[in-house]
C-alpha cells in the first residue's frame, strides 16, 4: 500500500471558520468530510482526522497504491491532488509514504524529501531525520533526548522491548506503525448514497454575488463525489439558511447529465444572477439525490463530432439559465401531411418527450414556408408534381390539395399548391 497524507494547517481560516468559536469542532469535522468526500475520486479507502492536541493539524490520507495503474505513477498522483487542491482554495502538505504514520511525518521534512515508495527507502529516509518530527508525546521525546537519542534511526536500532520496558507500549507501537511493521487501521469514509454538503458563514451574506467564492468551492468537492460514484447529475438544489426565516431554494436544471465542476459552476452562475435573495444568507447548502449516467467522450480522432455536440449543449444550458427554460425552444416534426401542422415548437426540456413518428414524402419540399398561403395567379411552368394532400378533416382544418413546384418569372422556384374544393391556387413555399 501507498498512502498519501495532507496536512491542513490553514483549514479553519480558509474555510471560513472561527477558531474560536463555539461550533469550531463541528465545522472543522463538516469541512473535513467535505474533503473526503472530493477525495475519493482517487482511491476507495480515504480517511481523516481532526485538529486535536496530539496532532494540532486536521489530516487526510489518500490510499494510492491501487490506482497508479489507472491515474498515474505516485508523482504524478501527488501532484494532480495537489493541484485539485489547491483549485479548491485550501493550502497543504502532501506527503507520500508505505505507511500512513510515515506519510504524515514527511510532510514536515524539506518538499524534496516527501516521496517515498517502497519500506527500504522508507527506513533509509527516516535514519537521518531527528527525533522532534516523531508524533509522540512532548513528555516522552524529552526522556528518548535525555537518553542520548537525537535521530529516529537510533530509536530503531533499538530492541523493540526495551522501547517498551522504558518509554512505553504506546511507544512501540507508534514506531511499529511508522515503519510497516504493524498496521495501523484508518476508518474509512463512505459514499452515501445521496450528497448534502453545507458551508456556514461567520457573516450573513446579503449579496448573491458574494456567495460565487463558497460556490465554486461546494461544487468542485461535488464534482470529485461525482467521479467516485462515476455518476454525473441533470439537476440539483442550493439552499439558501436565513435567521429567523424560512429557507429559501434555488433548483438548478441541465439539459444534459454532467459532472464538470466548470460548467456546473457556468450553469450555476447564471442562475444565481437572476435570482433574488430573499433575506441576509448564513448558510448556502447543496442537495442532490437523483443522479444518471455520465457522457464520457474518448479522446480518439472521431470525437470531434461528439465534443462539438457537447460543448452546444454547454451553451444552451447557460442560456436556459440567463433567460429561462422558456426562452430557448427547439423545432419537432409532427405526424401530419399538411405543412403548416408538420412542426411544432417545443422547450429544450421537452422535446424529447412524445417524439411523434416521421411522414416521409418523396416530393420535394422547401424550408421556407409562408405564414400563411399567398393567393396566386394560376402558374405558368410547372417543373414537378403534383402532390396531393388530403388531411385535417377530423380536428376542422380539412385540406385538400394538390402541390407543384414551379419557376416564377424572375427564375425563383417556388411551392404552391391548387385548393381543390374551390380550384384557387396559392403559394406556400420558397426555395432560396
């Protein structure tokens, strides 16, 4: 096993949070979760620890070894999450190591010094460094100093039962963990099956435009519980907490599943900006509970076509958002023979709903069609036709018609048709 440690030692200040306020614990033990939620895109077995006065930095470990075949070797590992992390506006230490203890201890060595793969390099690193980087406590580093001891390799060279008989059970046990010897268990964090994150203000927010900054935040740990689960998401719902008032929701609808943090963000943004808050926030929550497939688009030479469709559907999202959902309509054929009935407008979140079968016609037929049919002089040249259309009789619009393409005496070439029951002829159509 390969564990990756990251050491927060800003966490409270950079998650907004009071270090002395009364909630401190419980907000720190929310963020972290946060945290290792977002984490597990990487690995299945992520666990965490609390600021506390044997370790004064909040902690999150990371078990890689199993994902190098799929995500890269562990340097590269170490540096996307330390990437990912820092787009989520949080400073840490990474460090990485065979055993958790180890990886936490060399996170407070030199950066060049903080990647370890295997246990003989592991006890080759740890023979030079001195004693004080041991997560022990102060009482018992002064007794291993008043013995003699200033670096972790002498402490090893030690019998482990002398360890014990002198500084402790407690002691060997540490040692026993730093160096593979014994393992160490780490609860794990689970999925759940649903996702319900809260960021708390110190401040009430009265702007919505202030709310952009934790936003950006909530919806990027949204996007790494998204790629654990492998799920993607077509909407979910912010909440808004006020004092001494009810909440206040937001929906937030996508034509398509997605689970990228920038568009959800894109999406989101434009909703916000429409949106009136009702009353100063103290708290914004995420909710979602219904999730589908994710697009995944391979990166081979025919994905171009796929990309583009993708990135149009990108655009429509942010323009349902900017305008609402009815100011964006797409066209639907309809199964009737006359033209004007053939086509309807139809929201882009229904148009996939009651698609109604095609009526194919051999004739030609042109795409510019007049509002309404223009009475006509009888043609002239007639280039094809006809075509005959009976139909309507049922909902009061009975048509009988027979339809010819013609060329006008500019040279256009134009669609009219002869009304049968009174032999009137009109023109309907343009080809450009």
């Amino acid at each position: 096993m390969l564990w990756l440690c990251i050491r927060l030692p800003r966490l409270l200040p950079e998650a907004g949070i009071d270090a002395t306020g009364a909630g401190c614990a419980r907000l720190e033990r929310a963020t972290l979760e946060r945290l290792a939620l977002w984490a597990r895109q990487w690995s299945s077995q992520v666990s965490y620890r609390c600021a506390s006065a044997a370790a004064d930095d909040a902690l999150l470990w990371i078990e890689t070894g199993a994902s190098q075949k799929l995500l890269g070797d562990a340097r590269t590992l170490q540096a996307q999450i330390a990437g990912a992390l820092t787009a989520l506006r949080y400073s840490g230490e990474l460090a990485t190591a065979p055993t958790p203890q180890a990886a936490l201890l060399l996170t407070r060595v030199p950066p060049q010094r903080r990647l370890v793969t295997t246990l003989p390099q592991l006890h080759q690193q740890l023979a030079a460094l001195p004693l004080r980087l041991l997560a022990l406590p102060a009482e018992t580093l002064l007794q291993l100093h008043g013995a003699g001891l200033r670096r972790i390799g002498e402490l090893l060279a030690l019998p482990p039962a002398d360890i014990a008989r002198r500084f402790g059970p407690e002691t060997t046990l540490y040692l026993q963990r730093l160096t593979g010897a014994a393992i160490e268990p780490l609860p794990p964090v689970p999925l759940p099956a649903c996702y319900d994150s809260e960021c708390e203000f110190e401040v009430a927010v009265e702007d919505a435009t202030a709310l952009l900054f934790p936003l950006q935040r909530l919806l990027r740990e949204f996007a790494g519980y998204l790629l654990a689960r492998d799920r993607a998401v077509q909407s979910f719902r912010l909440r808004f907490r006020h004092y001494r008032q009810a909440d206040s929701e937001l929906p937030v609808r996508l034509s398509q599943s997605c689970r990228d943090a920038t568009q959800l963000l894109a999406v989101t943004r434009e909703r916000l900006a429409a949106y009136a808050l009702a009353a100063p926030v103290r708290a914004l929550h995420l909710e979602a509970t219904r999730f589908v497939a994710p697009v995944v688009l391979q990166n081979d030479f025919f994905a171009r076509e796929a990309q583009q469709a993708q990135e149009f559907q990108q655009l429509l999202d942010r323009l349902q958002a900017r305008l609402g959902a009815e100011s964006i309509q797409r066209l639907q054929p309809c199964a009737d023979h006359r033209p004007e009935h053939a086509w309807r407008s139809l929201a882009i979140q229904d148009a996939g709903k009651a698609r109604a079968p095609l009526i194919t016609s051999v004739a030609p037929r042109p795409c510019w069609l007049l509002d309404t049919p223009q009475p006509i002089d009888p043609p002239g040249e007639l280039l094809c036709g006809a075509e005959r259309i009976e139909s309507g009789w049922w909902d009061g619009g009975d048509a009988a018609r027979d339809y010819y393409l013609v060329r006008a005496a500019d040279g256009a070439r134009q669609w009219v048709f002869q009304n049968l029951r009174n032999g009137q002829w009109f023109l309907h159509g343009l080809w450009s």
